[in-house]
C-alpha cells in the first residue's frame, strides 16, 4: 500500500517538472515573425529638354453668298485651294484631316417697312494639319495664305514618341529623391540601405509642356492678292520641358 502511494508521487512530481521544463524551452524560443524594417520615403523631382518631332496647325475659311449653294461653291472652291496649296508643299493627304464644316444663315439688319427681312448665308469649314515634318511648316502658312484662308492657328508642339524624354526625367527624379532621403537619414543619425518601392506615377502622369523658344501662335491670314510674295514665316520648334515625380521608399539602418 505505502510502495503504491510513493510510486503516484513520484509520477506526479515527473510530470511537474516536465511542464516546467516546457514552459522554460518556450520561454526561450525567439520571435517567430522579423520587426518591420525602418523606412524613410522621399519624393524627387526631375525634368529635361526635348526636340519637338510634330506639329499641329488648324486653317480656317469661311464665305458668304445669298443663297446657301451660293455660299458653299464659295466656301469649297477656297477648300480646294487650300488642299492644293497644301499638297504643293509636300504635306500628304492623310496628315490633313476636316475638322468642321458648318452653314448658317444670318439676318442682315432688321427689316424695312414693306420690305422682307433680308438673309445671307455663311459656309465655312477648318482643316487640321498634324504633321512630323516641321521643316514644312513655314511652307504651310505660305500656302494657306496664298490660298485665301481666313485664319489659320497654330503651330502645337508635340513629341512623336510618348516616352521621349520620359525615362531621362524619371532617372533624374530617382536621384533628386535618393539625394534627399541620403541628407535625411544623415541628419537622423541613420543611412540608406536598399530600396523597398518606387512609384513613377504618385500623383498625376509626367507632363510635357512648351519652353522659352516654343511657342503656340494664332495669326489671322491676309487676304489674298497680287504683288510681292510674302515674306516666309520663320518657325522654330524649339524644346519642350519634359517633367517626372517620382515617390520612393528607402530602407534605412545604422
């Protein structure tokens, strides 16, 4: 009887021990999951110079007549002169799009006493000229003018290749970044490790916009007529300032 209790004791005095045992082990084990890494985040700006590779001009004319046939013969044989002149300068036909033709009838003055309120009729219409050889365009504005257009406006700069200048503007970004964050982390006591994440895009895409030398023009074309040819137009496509923002996620570390 007594050697039976003594054996129960013992037992229980075992299995005390080893769950001692086990809490003590668990107690040792280190964290299963890593602290987070300390980051810092900095946003850079960049920007560069571009060659503008196209250009558009829009040419407007507009004719009246008594009657609304009357008006677009006008109006049309002035397109077709355009046209012409628009050929002759090597732009080809696929680069010249009609972008508006319209007719409208317009009181001309109020009406008299027994007399019948009279009318005209207005025809007009506008091309738009999207071409990549802006060694033309002076040769363009030449031609519409001498073809009798009413207006013509322009030229609108663009860059032909949508990433031209992009990726240098976006690389410049990236080091105007790094630099800040280099200074912060300096200041902080710490220094750049690694990159965690860079966003090309933070906020809005990167924007092309016209620089000194590039400018938009509106010109209202003379009427045609004899004597001396016109003196030609000095166009100059300039450069385009191409911007980039870029937000970065630095990794930082003693």
């Amino acid at each position: 009887m007594n050697g039976s209790r003594s054996a129960t004791r013992a037992r229980r005095s075992g299995l005390v021990l080893a769950w001692a045992g086990a809490l003590a082990l668990g107690a040792a084990t280190p964290a299963s999951a890593d602290a987070a890494p300390s980051t810092l985040r900095a946003v850079g700006n960049g920007l560069t110079f571009v060659t503008p590779d196209a250009a558009t001009v829009n040419i407007s004319v507009a004719r009246a007549g008594a009657s609304a046939d009357a008006a677009r013969g006008r109006e049309n044989a002035r397109l077709q002169a355009i046209l012409a002149g628009l050929r002759a300068t090597g732009v080809p036909p696929a680069d010249v799009q009609t972008a508006n033709i319209s007719l409208s009838r317009e009181g001309l003055g109020p009406a008299r006493r027994g007399h019948r309120r009279r009318f005209r009729f207005v025809a007009s219409a506008s091309l738009t000229v999207n071409t990549k050889r802006v060694e033309l365009l002076s040769r363009i504005f030449a031609a519409a003018s001498q073809a009798g257009a009413d207006s013509f406006d322009g030229p609108s700069y663009t860059v032909s290749d949508p990433s031209a200048g992009k990726l240098a503007a976006e690389a410049a970004a990236v080091r105007d970044a790094r630099r800040r964050a280099d200074s912060a982390a300096a200041a902080a006591g710490v220094r750049v490790t690694g990159v965690q994440s860079i966003d090309l895009d933070p906020s809005s895409p990167s924007s092309t916009s016209p620089a000194a030398g590039a400018p938009s023009t509106g010109v209202t074309a003379p009427k045609p007529g004899v004597g001396h040819a016109p003196i030609p137009t000095p166009v100059n496509p300039g450069k385009q300032e191409v911007d980039a923002t870029v937000d970065v996620v630095f990794l930082v570390g003693p």
